[in-house]
C-alpha cells in the first residue's frame, strides 16, 4: 500500500523535464490531486489512528457502543427553529424522539471520507494520465536538449535538424494530437462539474450550497437557526443499540455520541467548495479561450510571437501561413520547452525549409 502512495506522489510532485500542457491543466493533476491526497490522509490518520466517535450509554460496553455506532451510522433528529439549545434538546439534532412519527436525518458518509478524497485524486490526475499515453512522448523526444542554453552547440544543430525535418515531412497531420488535448482539457472541465454533484449526492444534498449557507451567515440566537457547518457535519449525534434482555424483551439504549472527526472533515469540505467552484470557473473560461484561439488565426500568431518575442514578425507569418491548427499547436508546445535563442535560430531554419531553401 505504501508502494502504491509513494508511486502516486511521485507522479504528482516530480517536475517533468518538459512541458505537454498548461498552468490550469496542472492545476487539476497537480494542485487539487495533491490537496485531495493530503485531505485523504488526515482523515485517515483521524479516523485509524485516533479516536474518530465517543459514545455514552448505560448498559452497553463503551467500545462496544462506539464500535456499532460508527459501523451502523448515527442520527439526528428534525426540530422545529422555536426549539432551543438546553431547553428542548442538548444539541441541535439530539433530543427525544418518537420512532416512526419523528423525521430523522442518518449520517453514513464519515466511514467512507477518507476513501472517497483519494479516489478523487486518481479522477483528477486521470485526464493527465490520458493526455500524457496519448502524447507518447513526442515533445520530449523533440525538443532533448534544446531546453538549457547550456547544451552543445552540436547536439543542438542536430536536434534543430531532425525537428525541422520531421516538421516538413508529418506537416498537416498533426491536427488529432491537438484533439486529443482538448478532449482531456473538456476532461478536467467535466471531472470537476460531475465531483460537486457526487459530492453532493455524498452529502445527502448538502454540498451544492453549502458555501453560499455559510456566507450567508445564521442567526444563533434563542430561534436557533442551525450554523450550516453543524447541519452536515454534526459533532454530536444519537445512536440507538438494539438488544434482547434476559426474558426475550427487546431493549433499546439511546444513546449521544460524540464525532470529533467531523471537526476536520467540516474544514475539509469548505475548503473544497471554494475550490471547486473556482476551478471549474477558470476551467471554463480558459476552454472557451481555447476554442476562440482555434477560431483566430491572428490570435495563434500572437501567441507564438510572444514565446519568441525577439524572432522577425515576418519569419512567424510564413511559417504559420504553410501550418494548419495542428501544427501550429505542436510548434506551440515545442516553444515552451526552447531556450529563446535556440528558438529564434530554428524558427529562422524552419522557415527557410519551407520554403524549400528560399530566404523568402
């Protein structure tokens, strides 16, 4: 298991020796992976190694009553908002009930937590795994050595060749390797989209919405209205272990139980709202950038200029003129991971190649 975590880090953490995607594709493979991972752990180191529930009944063995309590979910029972703390009920949720006739709301979801962040993490890195298959290494393969100014003059001469050369010789077909990256950029964007709804489903509805109540503030005050933290991840709850006595009666021990766990999982959980709705907004924002550059040839020409910002505007123009999306995104990509005057060299190469050894 500790393999398999180490394995999962390193992938996550290493620095690759080139560049196949971009800032807001790391931050899903990267940044919220890795915050996913960190989340997961805490949980479990809470949950397996301290002491995640405490319940206290009269006639049931405490670690008894924690042990069924934690496997078979606890309670909190429905009141009404003229109810009050101390007066009706000990804490918001946890007061007398009827079965059958009161509403009550069970919380199963803390047992599963930890689990569900890590396999949140594999979903995120997921689309970085596919784009990375998919790539197959060809910008790492191209581009060896071109990225320091420190490399010698004659693998660089050498590289520079075998770059131009397999430009001239695959030009126009490179337009399904820039469609396989916007299918996992769409990827990323619709990963992020289907966890808020899980999550929410997770939570029994209670995470759509869960920053807008608590930025919306509550009102604690003699009306109790409940502090929304404390609606989906109560600290204490009710719990009712069910036995037959010495004569074949059935007795019930209700009992209150205390979820020192849900301290840490209310944080987690707010953190990841915020989170998620703000990646999923720069997310969708930079797709649609993508698309209006696919859309705008002189747009294409302006990013490409500003990575080789001291390369003649003309050599960019007639290199552009001669490549279709496809290739242009591949000289994109390329363009990260040059050194600035080995890039403005082969660009010069590249247009004289194409046009087939004529200064043009």
């Amino acid at each position: 298991m500790l393999l398999e975590i180490f394995t999962f880090l390193k992938l996550i953490f290493i620095e690759k020796a080139v560049n196949i995607d971009n800032l807001v594709f790391k931050l899903h493979y990267r940044i919220t992976a890795l915050l996913l991972f960190i989340f997961s752990v805490l949980v479990t180191a809470r949950q397996y190694f301290g002491d995640p529930i405490d319940c206290l009944v009269q006639g049931v063995p405490e670690k008894v009553m924690d042990s069924y309590c934690w496997i078979s979910s606890t309670f909190t029972v429905r009141y009404l908002p003229h109810q009050q703390i101390g007066v009706h009920m000990v804490q918001p949720g946890v007061k007398s009930y009827i079965e059958g006739e009161d509403t009550v709301k069970y919380h199963t979801y803390y047992q599963w937590v930890c689990f569900v962040l890590f396999f949140q993490a594999v979903l995120f890195y997921t689309p970085h795994y596919l784009w990375k298959n998919w790539e197959g290494g060809k910008i790492k393969e191209l581009v060896e050595d071109l990225k320091t100014p420190f490399s010698k003059e004659k693998n660089i001469k050498q590289r520079k060749k075998i770059i131009i050369n397999y430009f001239k010789n695959s030009k126009g077909q490179h337009n399904v390797y820039i469609y396989h990256f916007l299918l996992c950029e769409l990827l990323n964007l619709c990963n992020v989209f289907a966890q808020i709804y899980l999550l929410d489903v997770f939570l029994d509805g209670g995470f759509i919405n869960y920053g807008y109540h608590l930025l919306g503030g509550y009102d604690d005050s003699a009306t109790m209205n409940l502090d929304p933290m404390a609606s989906l991840f109560p600290k204490v709850t009710k719990c009712t272990f069910k036995k037959f006595g010495p004569s074949g009666t059935l007795q019930k021990f209700d009992g209150l139980c205390i979820l020192p766990v849900n301290i840490l999982n209310e944080k987690i959980y707010i953190i990841l709202w915020f989170w998620f709705y703000i990646l999923a907004v720069v997310t969708s924002l930079w797709l649609l950038f993508e698309l209006i550059v696919l859309a705008s040839s002189k747009l294409r020409f302006s990013l490409l200029k500003a990575r080789a910002k001291i390369v003649n505007t003309n050599t960019v123009n007639s290199i552009l003129k001669k490549f279709k999306i496809g290739d242009w995104f591949l000289l994109y990509q390329i363009s990260k991971n040059m050194e600035i005057l080995t890039l403005k060299s082969f660009l010069e190469e590249l247009k004289r190649k194409l046009n087939n050894g004529k200064p043009k």
